[in-house]
C-alpha cells in the first residue's frame, strides 16, 4: 500500500506565510484515507524529515515569494527539479534540498516522489490569521489541484466530503500552474 505524506508549511499568524497549512487543513476536512497523513508544520528543514520518513511520496505546501509571478500564481516542483537546482530551494531554514540530502546520508527511508506546491504570495510580515484576498482565492482551488493530484497516485482515494473539483468551479479563480 503507497502512503503519502503532505506537509503544510508556514506560520497561520503570519498572513500568507500560512497558506500552506490553510491548505492542508482543508485536506484533512476532505480527506478520508489512512495512507495520507496531512500535517500542519510551522518548521522545516532537518525538523521536518521526522515527518517524511517511512512514507512512499511525499507533497509539500508553501508559501513563495519570489517577485517574479502574479500573487496566488502556483509553482509545482518535483524532487528531479529541485534536485537539479543550483542554489538551495529554502523553505523558513535549512533548505529542502539539503536536508533531503542529508536525510538520505543518514540512511532515513525518505519518499523517493516528492512534489512540491510553492503559492506565490505578497504579504509575509504582518502578524495576523488569514492570508491576503489573492492568496486566500487559490486556497479551495489548490485544494482541489492536490486532490487530483492525489487521484493520480491513489485511484481509489477516500474523501469524506464533496471535494471542490465536484462542486461548480469558476476557471477564472483558478491559479496558473508552472
């Protein structure tokens, strides 16, 4: 049986910085399926390889903010491309590509698929719940894309509730993929 870990990364208090585990909390309301465990992290690096051991594939979920997409564009990145990366795709501390590495040095059984979904976003300072309207937008229609997503890993995926893929989706709402 696969097992599937998605982490969502950032701090809730922080505006968009949050939108990873806004998203992830939306799976676990959606989600009915012991191989996936969803988890809400506010650390990453060395502190979240505890939660990718052992599982098959593994989606992470955070916030980017590079300057160079419109706010709420979506960034996919598969562990091949961030592989290949010549500088360390950091996400909060010691970047993800390092730790993966020395994960993997360490002889942890870490996922061999991983994928990450990086949302562009423009506010990561100001201290309050919630994300800016643009991000929040692309909150229900990531949810969706992870679903999918999902699906493909896992055909027989259980979700307890009507996932926002059967619900009349607006096409303008939904973020361009890269």
């Amino acid at each position: 049986m696969e097992s599937i870990a998605i982490l969502g990364i950032g701090n809730p208090y922080v505006s968009d910085d949050g939108v990873g585990v806004y998203v992830v909390r939306e799976l676990k309301e959606k989600i009915n399926d012991q191989r996936v465990v969803c988890t809400e992290l506010t650390v990453s690096g060395l502190d979240a390889l505890e939660h990718l051991t052992g599982f098959d594939g593994a989606i992470i979920i955070d916030a980017a903010k590079t300057g160079i997409a419109p706010v709420g564009h979506l960034w996919t990145i598969s562990q091949v491309q961030a592989s290949s990366l010549s500088h360390s795709l950091s996400l909060h501390t010691l970047g993800l590509q390092a730790s993966i590495r020395l994960g993997s040095m360490m002889g942890l059984p870490l996922p061999l698929d991983m994928t990450i979904f990086a949302v562009e976003v423009s506010d990561t300072e100001t201290f309050h719940e919630g994300c800016t309207p643009e991000v929040e937008l692309t909150i229900p229609n990531l949810t969706s894309i992870i679903i999918r997503f999902l699906k493909s890993k896992l055909p027989d995926l259980r979700c307890s509730q009507q996932t926002h893929e059967e619900q009349q989706v607006d096409d303008s709402q939904r973020p361009y993929i890269a």
